[in-house]
C-alpha cells in the first residue's frame, strides 16, 4: 500500500505468461487454461489459447508429477518447490514484481534445486514439450486442450468411431456396463458452461476408463472439463460447445474420429455436405435449467476457449 502497488500491477502479461510456463514444465492441469484466462480477463489483460500452446512448444516438461507421472506435489516441495522450478526456467520467463516484493527472477535465482530428478535440467526432460496442447479442427474451430504429458505416446495419434452421449451420467452408465470398446472415442456433450451449465469436470468417466485399462485404447471428447487427474487421450473445452451449435452437436454414434495431438488437429471424418444435412435435420437439445441464477449464467458465459466468463 505504501509502494501503491496494485493487484493489476502484479498480475500483468509478463506474469500470466511466466504461470503458463511454469504449468506447462510440471504438467499441470487442463483447468488452468480457464484459470488464467479468467483472471486475464478481470485483469484487463489480452489472452489467449494460442499463447498456452505456443508456450508450451518451446517449455519442457521437467516435473513428472502425479497422476500422470512418479511424483507427489510434496516431493515437489521437498525438491524445491516452485522456485526451484522457476530456477530452471530463469532464462526463459520474463522479469515482473511479485506480491512478496522482490521481483520473480530474483526468487529464481536463490532458490535450490535439491534433486535433479523430480525438477530435471532442460536439457534431460520427461518430454520435449511442455504440458498441455490445444488443437483445432472441424470438431473444435476454437480450440480445445488435452494434457498431452498424461498421454502414452502410441495414443498421441488415433482414430476411433465415435460413442455419444448427452450427459455425464449417460457416458458413465455406459463405461460401467462395459459398452464403451476399444477403438472408442467417447463423445461428452452439452457439458460447457452454457449447455451444463456450469461446465462440470468429467472425473468419474475418465477414472473410470483408468480403472478398467481403457484410457490406452479409448479416447474422450468433450465440451465440459477435467480435473488434474486426467490420464490418457482426454480432450475437453470443445469450442464451440454444443449448447452453442459447435459441431459437436451434431455427432452420431460410429463417426470416425481423427486425433493428432503432435499436429494439433482434431476432425470429425465426415463431409461438409453430411454436416450440412445435419445441422438442418438434428436440434439442439433444450438447457436443463429455466430458471434462477444457473438460467442466467448460461445466458450470460462466454466460449471455454475465453475462459468462461461473462459476457461484456
């Protein structure tokens, strides 16, 4: 207060892109694409998945943490810590203020590294690139995110016949039954912020392909979420959302599916016609709720791929 330092003055692009850069080399949470993108936004601050992912590119993965990797949080900090994690990216974040009052690359450089297998060199990685990917395509011309670290290399790419479902519970029924296959990609929509709404995360789906050794052979799309547990080929943020008129929507049961997480493209093999033909013939399904706050939230949220916030 005696310095006048505002919360805007801390939280500047410098030091969203230096959070992306440090969730990106410990793997971290598809949810902090909407996180960020969020406070950006109360922040008055311009950005956007084309940041994450061009970030993520040139940010080795160095921290395998759990659930994807060896590691527990706690061995993070025993390491370290998020400054000994900072120490490694010094030459690569940009220089800002911290609430604490001494600027970040200060942290940096006084930290310690006390084990260089759990906060690795740049130079000997988990993986090239960092976290998380957003692709696009006909299925998502906003953009999505999946947590590509959590995903084995032979499922970076896959084509599998499309399994639909309107909700969270349908898909779950389904998986617990046994009738999601390999060669699967289970379809989750009208679960984004306006079509939940809210935007629920899909953990009991995707736990469950875990638990039953599915998540090597099966993918996941959808417009709602993940929790930092996500394991395997699980893409979420389709945007446009379904309740929105995103083309995934329009999906039926045995569409091919094509993913390539390494070519960022995600499409649906279908052609325009039959899209087309589609979107004249099939509706939207209605919004669950009519009424009271949610009512008013799903008319008011933006896309995923803006964070999920309202609307100006």
């Amino acid at each position: 207060m005696e310095k006048n330092i505002k919360a805007r003055d801390i939280v500047n692009k410098a030091a969203l892109k230096n959070a992306i850069r440090v969730d990106m080399a410990l793997g971290g949470s598809t949810n902090t694409v909407l996180h960020l993108m969020a406070i950006a936004n109360e922040a008055e601050v311009d950005l956007s998945l084309k940041d994450f992912d061009r970030i993520s590119r040139v940010t080795p993965h160095i921290s395998n943490l759990r659930p994807g990797g060896d590691y527990f949080m706690e061995d993070l900090d025993v390491a370290g810590g998020i400054p000994a994690v900072l120490k490694r990216l010094v030459n690569d974040i940009e220089d800002s203020i911290t609430v604490c009052g001494k600027s970040i690359k200060e942290i940096a450089r006084h930290a310690q590294i006390f084990d260089n297998d759990i906060i690795r060199p740049k130079n000997k990685p988990y993986h090239k690139q960092g976290g998380i990917a957003v692709l696009y395509g006909n299925l998502a011309e906003e953009g999505c995110v999946v947590k590509q670290s959590a995903v084995d290399d032979d499922m970076l790419k896959f084509t599998g016949r499309a399994r639909v479902f309107n909700a969270e519970e349908e898909a779950m029924k389904a998986i617990i039954r046994g009738k999601v296959r390999k060669g699967d990609v289970v379809v989750i929509r009208y679960e984004g912020p306006c079509g939940g709404p809210g935007m629920r995360e899909m953990l009991s789906p995707t736990s469950a392909i875990v638990g039953m050794g599915l998540h090597k052979y099966v993918a996941l799309i959808t417009d709602g979420r993940f929790s930092g547990g996500t394991r395997g080929p699980c893409i979420g943020h389709i945007s446009p959302e379904a309740k929105r008129g995103g083309l995934i929507a329009y999906l039926k049961d045995g569409d091919k599916i094509s993913i390539d997480i390494p070519k960022r493209k995600i499409e649906v093999l279908i052609s325009k016609e039959e899209i087309s033909r589609r979107k004249k013939k099939m509706r939207l399904m209605p919004l669950k709720v009519k009424a009271g706050y949610l009512y008013r939230y799903s008319q008011m949220v933006s896309s995923a791929s803006k964070g999920a916030v309202f609307k100006d």
